[in-house]
C-alpha cells in the first residue's frame, strides 16, 4: 500500500511540476519511477539477472 501511495505522490507532483513549468517531460517521471521499481523488483529474485528476465517473458 504505501509503495502505490508513493507513487500517486510521485505522478501528483509531477504533473504539478509540469502544468507549473510547461516542461511535458516531467510527465515521464512516474513511468521512469515505475520502470525502477520493476527493475529493483527483478534484481531481488535470488537468480541471475538474465535468467530472471527470461523467465518472465517466457510466462504464458
């Protein structure tokens, strides 16, 4: 629960940030923190990188 309040947090602020500055690049920053949270998630499976990832793609 707190990790999905972190990151309505992260895409509140950076929609704030980018309706403030007119920057749409901000608007990546949730992606890119979803993006980190899958990868931290994969590297904490006790199996090689490769192998992990592997498997993922191969579920069906």
């Amino acid at each position: 629960m707190t990790i999905l309040v972190m990151f309505w947090a992260v895409a509140l602020v950076s929609l704030i940030a980018a309706l403030k500055w007119k920057k749409p690049l901000l608007l990546t920053v949730p992606f890119a923190a979803m993006g980190l949270y899958m990868f931290v998630e994969i590297i904490k499976v006790p199996m090689p990188f490769w192998e992990t990832v592997q498997m993922i793609f191969d579920l069906r």
